[in-house]
C-alpha cells in the first residue's frame, strides 16, 4: 500500500493544483481576451483530464486495499472514518462532472457558467485531498470515542475527524504542498520553451505568480505543522530530528546519520536553538527526545530523519528559487536563461518534497496505525502470499506512469507546434 500511495499521491496532488491554473488562466482571458490565455486554460483542463483518470485508477485500488489489507483498522475505525471517506468520494464526483463541463462547454455553455465550471473544478479537487487528511489527521491525534473492557471503540462520534486537533495544520500543509508542488512543475515544463515561445512564457509566467506565494506559504504551514507535532506527538519529531536526549536550547540536525547503538547523531552539523525555536517558539524551550519514549514505540529514526533531511533540502531550495523567481516578476531581475535553466532544473523538487514529507508523517507514527489505540501489526491482514498481487500492481504503476509522461510530453509538444504553425 506504500508504494499505491506513492504513486496515487502524484495525481492526487494534480487534481488539486491543475484546476487552479486552469482557472487562474481562464479568469484571465475573459478579463483580457488574449488568445494565449484560452489556450493556456484549455491545456491544462486537457491535462488536468490525463492526470484526473489515472488517479482514478489508483485511487479505486487503495479502496480495494484498505479493505483488503487492513481488516483490523476498518473493524475498529470504520465508523469513524466512514464519513470523511464519503465526503471525499462526493467531491471526486462533482470534480469529475464540472471537468466534463468544462472540457465540452467551451462555445456551448455561457462564459459565466463556463468559469463556475472551472471554479467547481478547483473547489472539488481541494475538498477531496482536505477530506482525506480529516483520515489521516485523525490517525495521528485520535478523538470521538470511548474505549470499552473489550478494546472496541464506543460512543462513536462520525463528526470526530474533523475535530482532530491536527487537522488544520495537516488540511492546510497539504493543500499548500499541493499548490507549490504542481505549480513548481508546470513552471519547470513551460521555462524551456519560455525564451522563445509566448505560449510557453505566459504558462510560465501563471505557474511562477502560483509558486511564489504558495511556497512561502507553505514553510509558514510547516513551521505551524511542527510545532503541534512537538506538543501531541513528540516521537514523530524526534527521530524526525535524530534527537535521542531530551534537552533545551536544542540544536537542529543538518545531515547526519542515526546511531542507535550509542544514541547519537552521527556526522551532523548542528545549528544552536534552532530546534528549540522551530517546536516551540523559545529558544530555550524544552524539546521531547526519544528518551522518554518507549524503546518499543520508537518508529524507524533512520528513514524518519533521511526522509525530513530530504524534505526540509528540497522545500529550502524551492524557497531560494521562490525568492528569484519574485524579483523577476517584480521586474528586478530578468526572465533570462539563468532563471529558466534553474526552473527547469527545480522543476522536480516540489514532488520530492511532497514524497518524503509523508514518508516522514506516516513512518513517524509507527508503531501505531491509530496513535496511542491501535498497534500497525494488529490491524494489517494476517493473509500471506501477497508477493505476486504486489508485482501486478507495481507493474501496472509502472505502465501507468510511462502512459502518463508519454500522453503529457504529445500534449505539451503539440502546444508548440500549433503555436509555431
């Protein structure tokens, strides 16, 4: 299931961005008229079309693997995460049918009803991933329910996920991730043809306005994430950090690799109270080391920190190149090769990040599948010979995601040749 949801989350994540450019593009050429912005909307609905039907696909065999491979989790959470399930399929729906508007009303619907299309699009595509983080959300910081002698959860409360005290922070990181990831990569796709095309310049110019307000926006919502994961779920941060010993004034890690023998960080270069500020505000503030976890709660230290150096490098970069990319639209600096080779070349970062940020939300919840109510190993299937399912189902991502580039590379190809025809 790692390896569907690695998969499913680059689509997913689509689903949620694309329509925003499509209807960032779209309100600009009816306020404008220029040509390019009709058909900067219309390639990216086309897009967001590709992309919307594979993660159909994947998304239809988590659902099946949810059921399948997790029998004990949906026995003790299925009512509880039942509704936010729901409300997601609800909203999968609406975006699909607005997409079909959009895609076949261009001439036929009135513009108005035409840009609703659009909006809806965007609106569904948000709602759906903020309805599944209510899930996940409320895994990390449970609530809605008593626990009876038997272990079974009682006085079910369907509602509870979108109480979960870690949902806005997760709702809002993710949607932000989404919007930084997808625009940085729209970005990198059009900065080749920048220089020389106007179609390429203008979808540039759209995906860089995008990505320079959501990724300042988005290590702010990290900053936030971080200091509620101190406070409910100090293991997560710990290994996150390699921190082994409770301390204040707590440095924070650049690099390093966890030693579990001697519980240290090794090869690290440490920056003074920087830890301290980012989990708590003070840099004299205290911060939980694996110390005063149980040895038997503690997750993988070494995949939670390589993955959270991963994440904080690439989101650092996509900041610097945020940053450049504010003064060339301030008119500062140029949209020259330097930017555009850097762009193309950043293009990528944003889904790296996005990859090993949930490596480090979901590794860092180990060992718990709920926190704190349901161990991971009690609720997978006991079912074994599981190889050959798992082979298909690779394989068939693998299909998948060559069909995929392969239809997108024809589709932004053909934009340029119609442009230069």
């Amino acid at each position: 299931m790692s390896v569907s949801l690695a998969f499913h989350i680059l689509f997913a994540v689509a689903g949620m961005a694309m329509p925003v450019l499509m209807l960032i593009a779209e309100i600009a050429h009816l306020r404008r008229g220029d040509p390019l912005d009709r058909a900067l909307s219309d390639r990216w609905a086309k897009g967001t079309a590709i992309l919307f039907g594979v993660g159909a696909v994947s998304g239809t065999v988590l659902s099946f693997e949810l059921g399948l491979l997790w029998p004990g989790f949906m026995a003790k959470a299925g009512p509880l995460v039942g509704l936010p399930f729901s409300l997601e399929g609800y909203a999968f729906f609406l975006e699909a049918i607005f997409l079909g508007l959009y895609l076949y009303g261009r001439d036929r619907i009135s513009p108005a009803l035409h840009l609703f299309s659009a909006f809806m699009v965007a609106l569904s595509g948000l709602a759906s991933g903020v309805f599944v983080m209510a899930v996940n959300a409320w895994m990390h910081t449970p609530t809605g329910f008593a626990i009876d002698a038997s272990g079974a959860l009682q006085v079910l409360d369907p509602w509870a996920a979108f109480r979960a005290s870690s949902f806005p922070t997760q709702a809002a990181h993710m949607a932000l991730a989404a919007y930084a990831s997808v625009s940085g990569l729209a970005l990198g796709i059009h900065a080749r043809g920048a220089l020389t095309s106007a179609f390429h310049r203008r979808g540039a110019q759209i995906a860089l306005g995008m990505f320079v307000i959501a990724v300042p926006l988005q290590i702010f919502s990290g900053d936030r994430s971080a200091k509620h994961i101190a406070e409910h779920q100090p293991a997560k941060l710990a290994a996150a950090e390699g921190l082994f010993v409770t301390q204040t004034r707590a440095p924070i890690a650049i690099g390093g690799w966890p030693n579990l023998e001697r519980r240290e960080l090794d090869y690290a270069i440490h920056v003074p109270l920087l830890l301290s500020v980012l989990a708590t505000g003070d840099p004299e503030g205290e911060v939980i080391g694996l110390d005063r976890v149980p040895r038997d709660e503690w997750p993988n230290v070494a995949i939670a920190h390589t993955a959270f150096q991963i994440m904080v490098g690439a989101g650092s970069a996509m900041l610097g190149l945020a940053a450049w990319g504010a003064l060339v639209l301030l008119g500062v600096l140029r949209f020259g090769r330097a930017f555009s080779l850097a762009c193309t070349l950043g293009a990528p970062l944003g889904l790296i990040a996005l990859e090993a940020g949930w490596v480090v939300t979901e590794v860092g919840r180990q060992p718990w599948i709920i926190r704190g109510v349901l161990r991971t190993a009690d609720a997978v299937t006991p079912v074994q010979g599981l190889a050959l399912p798992f082979t298909a189902f690779t394989l068939l991502y693998v299909v998948l995601g060559l069909v995929v580039i392969s239809m997108l590379r024809a589709h932004v190809f053909r934009a340029s040749v119609e442009e230069r025809s």
